[in-house]
C-alpha cells in the first residue's frame, strides 16, 4: 500500500492552507489556533479523498459537515455578558470547506478561498476595531452600590460620556443596591466608565 503523489499533494496544501490560517487565530490567543485549524483541515481532506475511494461521498461529506458543526459549537461562549467565538468557530467551519474542496482537487477554489478567510480575518478585525471605537461597543455592566443616590450618579455619568443606555434593571439585595444596564457607546468612553466606577469607594460589585 503507497500513497499517491495526487494524495499526497492534496494533503500537503491542505497542511499549508490550514497552517496559515490557524497561525492568524494562534496570534490572536483564539481558543482554535495553529494545530486545531490544521488538523481540521487536513482531516476533511483524508475523509474527502477517503469518500471519492469508497464511493460514498455525499455521505461522508454531510458527516463532516456535522462533524465540524459540533466543533464549532464548542468555541462558542457566553461571558462578560456578550457571545464570543463566533469567529473562530466560523474559521472552523471554513477550514474544514477547504480541505473538502481539497480532497476534490478543486486546488484553485481552496486557495481563493483561503485568501478571503485571511482578508476577512486580519483586514475585517480592523475595520470591526475601528467601529468600535466610534461608538459600536456594547457591555453590559453589572453594579452595585451602598445607595440608590450612587445609581442615580452612574446613570448621569453615562450621559456624560455619551453611552447610550439600551435597558435598565434595578435589584435590592439585603443592604446594597444593585443595577443593570445594556449600554452601547465609544469603546475609549466605556473603558472611562469602567475605571471611574471601580475606583469610587461606595460601589461594591462592578461586573461586565
């Protein structure tokens, strides 16, 4: 039993492709970095290259696409009141796209593809980063004070900073004040915000 040199090739850009692509997600500390993108990548093909040898590659092309579903669905997470891992889990979904249309020898559509997954990755976070900052930022900030008059403050100094507030909840926990608010606003205003709120001596809880 040997490998064929078309197999071979197919399994080589596929290692190259996901390398690349893993390597952005590695310097961004993403939770799917170099090794799991390029194994995700060159795994597809094997199971590509694999399904055209069995004749069962509508099969084994909708368990990959589940497959992987489950992978991405595993860096998807819901902290500091926001869903993270989108991103990664969509570089998931597309690494293992490529190396299907790898294993197909479908060469040209693999790297072109590549090369939109690193231009939507590196030159999109730019632009995403630069919305941000002029006001797309979204928190949520979980806080709790010795007074209601303390709140009061917090919703003025919002207004000061021009964050918008979207919702507001209140809560009274035994001797604290407690309050939630879904805000949007500048990104440099809502680090503002964060640093005044925890420095002030009568807020006891400051999450987001």
């Amino acid at each position: 039993m040997y490998i064929s040199p078309e197999d071979f090739t197919k399994l080589a850009v596929a290692l190259l492709i996901g390398a690349i692509i893993g390597l952005e997600r590695e310097m961004h500390n993403k939770s799917a970095g170099l090794r799991t993108i390029t194994l995700i990548t060159v795994g597809a093909t094997l199971f590509t290259i694999l399904s055209l040898k069995l004749g069962e590659g509508d099969r084994i092309s909708a368990n990959i696409v589940s497959g992987v579903g489950f992978l991405g669905a595993g860096a998807i997470l819901f902290t500091e009141g926001r869903v993270k891992g989108l991103t990664t889990a969509s570089s998931i979904w597309a690494a293992a796209a490529m190396g299907m249309a790898i294993g197909l020898g479908e060469f040209a559509l693999a790297a072109a593809t590549g090369l939109m997954v690193i231009a939507v990755l590196w030159i999109f976070a730019r632009i995403d980063r630069w919305l941000d900052a002029r006001g797309r930022e979204v928190r949520t900030y979980l806080i709790s004070a010795t007074s209601t008059k303390k709140l009061d403050e917090l919703d003025n100094l919002f207004h000061k900073l021009q964050i918008r507030v979207l919702q507001k909840r209140e809560y009274k926990q035994a001797d604290r004040f407690s309050c939630e608010w879904d805000t949007r606003g500048p990104l440099a205003k809502q680090e503002e915000f964060a640093r005044k709120t925890a420095r002030d001596p009568q807020v006891v809880l400051l999450d987001y």
